[in-house]
C-alpha cells in the first residue's frame, strides 16, 4: 500500500502494516484484525470489544486470585498486541475494582505497569 498526501511537498511512502487514518474500510479492517482478541484472555478474563475500545472483565473470589488474573491477563494481552504489531497504551487504560460491601477494603491489587482505582 503506498500513501500520498494532498500536500504538494507530501513524500510517498510505503506502508509496511496497517490502516491509513481516515480511510473508509478502516474500522471494518481494524475490527478484523482485532476479532480474535478476546480468545487471548478466555481462561481468565470476559472481554467486550466496542469499535476500538476493549473492556476486560475478571472476577474472583479474593484479592490475590484477582491480582494473579490480572496480570496472567495483562501479559497475555501484551503478547497478543507484539504479535499483531499494536501496543496497550497503558497511559489510556484504567482499572476499576467493584466489591460488595463485606469484601471492601482500601488495597488495591498490584498490577504490572497499571495504573489503579478502587471503587
């Protein structure tokens, strides 16, 4: 694929992978590429995939069985976006921990490279 710019001093360039922004089979190719994502994580997680936003949901019955799911989930993910030549971009992404109230507490679990918010 090779991309060329309205701008007269545009350089065409080659594309190696990938999707130009704006293009009109983008979103159509991008939820291609992204469909078998949520087989990456089924064992410990629930993912849900809306246009280029991705929820992963985990449940677990203690704070040290969600820590270890979330980061068996996140490394997997991580393996997932290497090898489909995207990145998680951990600056976006947010975790929120729902607990009822007999099982509240102010820790949250410790993710690798995650930022956290306990509800």
């Amino acid at each position: 694929m090779v991309i060329v710019q309205k701008n007269p001093t545009a350089i065409v360039q080659k594309m190696k992978c990938g999707v130009p922004q704006g293009s009109i089979v983008g979103p159509v190719l991008f939820v291609l590429h992204i469909n078998d994502l949520p087989t990456t994580v089924k064992h410990k997680a629930r993912s849900i995939l809306f246009a280029d936003d991705t929820s992963i949901l985990i449940k677990a019955p203690k704070s040290n069985q969600l820590q270890s799911d979330l980061n068996i989930a996140f490394t997997q993910l991580n393996k997932w976006f290497e090898s489909n030549l995207l990145f998680l971009n951990f600056d976006n992404s947010h975790f929120i921990q729902f607990n009822n109230a007999s099982q509240c507490t102010s820790k949250a679990p410790t993710v690798t490279s995650y930022r956290a918010i306990v509800i």
